[in-house]
C-alpha cells in the first residue's frame, strides 16, 4: 500500500472545505452524505452528535507523518463529532484515549489504519472505507454505474474492493494491474475482464477508479473521462487534467470521513421507528 508522506498530508486541514465543495459539484453529495451512501445509510439514520473520537499517533514503522492525527481528528470535526489527539502515542496513547471515554478511537500503522468503536469492538478498515467512499463518488458523478463500462487500476486492497462493489451493481468492470497474478486472481475472484494494456484500456473507458501508485499518461486519457482517483501519488498530468471531465481525488479525507461513519454507526445508528 503506498504511503502518505509530510507533504501530501500539510495541506489537508486548511483544504477541507474546498474538498467538500469539490464534492457536491461533482458527486452531488458533501463530504457527510457521501460516507452515509458508502455505508448504506441516510445521513437522519445516524446521531453524532457528542461522540467523541480518539486519534493515537503511533511510532511503529516509518514513524509518525506530520499532521496525520491532527487532519484525521479535523476530519472527523467537520462531520459533527468532537475528536482530540492523544498528548502520547502507542500504547501508551490508547490507553489515554481509553481512559478519556473515547467512542471511537483511530489508529494506523504502516500496514493498516482503523477506527474502533470502543462499545463493541468493531471496528472499520481504511481499505474497505476508501474503496466504498470513491465508488460512491464515481456512481455519483455517473448517475449510476449499472450496465456501464468502468476501468479499474489497480487490483490491490481497495482496487479488489472497489472491483467486488461495483460488480455488485452490475457494472461492466475490466481491471489493469501491472501485476499479471493479481489481475489474474481478482478476474477469477470477481469474474472481472482484465487488460495487459493500460494505455488502450485507458483509451477505451470514461469510467475509471484509479486505485494504482502509478502515473497516467494524459496522451491515452479519452476526452471526458470521469476519474475517481484515491491512488497517491498524484498521479495526473497537465494533457490528462485538460481532458479528463472530472477527477475526484484526495489524499485522506473521503477514506477516513467513511470510517468515522461507518465505526460510529455501529453503536448510533437511530433505531428506524
Ligand atoms: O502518524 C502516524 O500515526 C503514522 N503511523 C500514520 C501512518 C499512516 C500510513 N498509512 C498511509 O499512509 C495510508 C493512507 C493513505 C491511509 C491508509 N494508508
């Protein structure tokens, strides 16, 4: 999975809003009711109001990413819950964000970043969230992908997921991977069409879920093409932005906005009368 580093994160809090607005332009929904359809929910099914949310900084690995916590806990803020980012990291910090009675707590190394929900233990992934939250975004900015062609790139964590969600809406999905055996076991998995040629793959779809590390070479973009891009890096260049229609792209916030959901719906979700 590739990684945030300092300069991906530093702009994320002060960018929110215009991310939110990136958002109901494109998709039709803010940052909240995008996490909700993800999930499978309306925004009047959930009460966040005075949840409180732990964010722990943890050292493992590469270490901790400058303002990583503080933009995850931002995050969660601008969807009506309070969050604070523990003084510790670690264990340490857990234990902080235990004993200060946190609902949720959210946590991520260099393999996997979660949120808890502390009154059941359940907890929500970031792969899963990410992969829900930009399939919700692309069905929302094409008015539905039911009998529609969709590219996917990349056949990893959230490139599989994406790939078993939009199957289930019976989309018409071909999956590139630069990695033959992963195509391979995601095409038998998900029974999805796979391609050895990202540049005519690209050249053939205006749909397409870019869940890939790698670069896309704006000379085989097709004009118009719907982009919705959860891969880092950035992976656009100036000829592909001119031509693309759209690209719903950010380095953090829908994933975890769809976590903070999806894990503060497992102990609030209103009880439907
Ligand atoms: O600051 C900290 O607590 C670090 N341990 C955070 C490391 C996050 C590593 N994960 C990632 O960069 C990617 C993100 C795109 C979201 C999921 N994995």
């Amino acid at each position: 999975m590739t990684r945030l580093n300092d300069e991906m994160v530093k702009g994320i809090i002060g960018s929110l809003d215009s991310t939110n607005d990136m958002l109901i332009s494109m998709t039709g929904m803010d940052t909240m009711g995008l996490a909700c359809e993800a999930i499978g929910i309306t925004p009047e099914m959930i009460d966040l109001k005075g949840v409180v949310v732990g964010v722990v900084p943890v050292t493992s690995g590469l270490g901790i990413i400058k303002k990583f916590s503080e933009s995850v806990a931002e995050i969660v803020r601008k969807l009506g819950m309070e969050a604070f980012v523990t003084e510790s990291a670690d264990v340490t910090g857990l234990a902080e964000a235990l004993a200060a009675g946190a609902e949720i707590i959210f946590m991520a190394d260099d393999i996997k970043f979660v949120a808890i929900n502390t009154t059941n233990g359940k907890f929500s992934h970031n792969s899963f969230s990410t992969a829900a939250g930009y399939v919700t975004a692309l069905k929302g900015a094409a008015g539905g992908l039911a009998g529609k062609e969709v590219l996917i790139l990349g056949a990893g964590r959230v490139g599989s997921i994406a790939a078993e969600l939009m199957n289930e809406m019976g989309a018409i999905i071909t999956v590139y991977d630069i990695d033959e055996k992963k195509m391979r076991d995601l095409s038998a998995k998900v029974g999805v069409k796979t391609s050895n040629d990202v540049n005519s793959a690209l050249s053939s779809h205006l749909l397409v879920l870019n869940a890939s590390p790698g670069a896309i070479d704006g000379r085989y973009v097709k004009e118009g093409t719907i982009f919705s891009s959860p891969g880092i890096p950035y992976p656009f260049d100036e000829l592909g932005l001119k031509k693309a229609k759209m690209v719903i792209h950010d380095p953090l916030e829908i994933g975890a906005a769809v976590m903070a959901v999806q894990s503060a719906s497992f102990s609030r979700l209103r009880r439907s009368t």
